[in-house]
C-alpha cells in the first residue's frame, strides 16, 4: 500500500460538519429571536401562533 491510498479524501470534513452544525445553530437562534419579537397579528399574518414559538426554543 503506498502512502496515497493510506490517506483519506476528505481529512477536514470532519471541522466542515462542525462548522455546519453551529451555523445552523446560529441561524435557528437568529430566527427565533426575530418571531419572538412579532406581535400577534404579526404571526397570524405568517401563520404562526405564540405557542409555535416555543418549538424555536
């Protein structure tokens, strides 16, 4: 076996999935925040309730 077959294609995907995983994070918070400041009219024109919100938590 010589030394290119030994190593692995993709040797940060690993840190590329991490990364991932927290932005997405960020994101989901990002837009929890921003509904959380919606009145109710605000999220029953989008189609939301207040108790929808609390799966953003």
């Amino acid at each position: 076996m010589g030394f290119e077959e030994n190593r692995p294609h993709k040797p940060f995907y690993g840190f590329v999935m991490i990364y991932r995983y927290l932005r997405q994070r960020w994101l989901n918070r990002q837009t929890a925040r921003t509904l959380q400041g919606l009145n109710k009219e605000q999220l029953r024109d989008i189609g939301l309730t207040c108790d929808d919100l609390s799966h953003w938590k």
